[in-house]
C-alpha cells in the first residue's frame, strides 16, 4: 500500500514537474513576443517622436515664416507710406518750378513792355 502511495506521490511530482517545466517554457516564449512587442513599440514611439519633432520644427519654421511675411507687410506699408511722401514733394516742387518759370515768364513780358 505504501508503495502504490509512494508511486502515486512520484507520478504526481513528475506530472508538477512536467507542468512547471511547461508553464515555465511557454512563460519565456510569453516573455519573448512581449519584449519583441516592447521593441516595437520603442521603436514606434522614437518614430513618432521624431515625426513629432519634424512637426514641431516644422511649426516653428512657420511660425518664423509668418513673422517674417508680418515684417515684409510692415515694411512694404512704411515703404508706400515714405514713397507718398516723396511723390508729394516731387509734385509740390514741380508746382514750385513751374510756378516759378511762370512768375519769370511774367517778369520777362513786363520787362519787354517797358
């Protein structure tokens, strides 16, 4: 009786054993896909990193852009603007010269008439 007990007890350690060497296999096959699974991941996350950094310079380059395109506005209005001014000192001096060769045209005939 003992003996079937003791054989009992062997088999059932052996069938443990059998079960723990399996559990501890499939566990670091388990293991293995997930540190595969982990790398990708890794790897999907340094690409979406570097995309989002491309974004982000990306975004930093149009924000650089945009200011730059709201200096040239600014400057092509001060430019219009100091160009009218000089438009109208252009046109006020020729009013002056020609009111000038006027007046002298005018001394000139009366001048001649005396």
């Amino acid at each position: 009786m003992h003996m079937k007990i003791y054989s009992a007890l062997k088999e059932s350690l052996i069938q443990s054993l059998l079960i723990s060497q399996t559990l501890e296999k499939e566990s670091y096959k388990a293991l293995e896909e997930l540190d595969h699974e982990k790398d990708q991941s890794k790897s999907l996350l340094s690409e979406s990193n570097d995309m989002l950094t491309g974004l982000n310079n990306n975004y930093m380059i149009f924000l650089s852009f945009s200011h730059e395109i709201e200096e040239i506005k600014y400057r092509l209005k001060k430019i219009e603007e100091e160009r009218y001014i000089w438009l109208n000192l252009i046109n006020n001096a020729k009013s002056k010269v020609e009111e000038n060769i006027l007046t002298i045209a005018e001394n000139i005939l009366k001048l001649n008439n005396l």
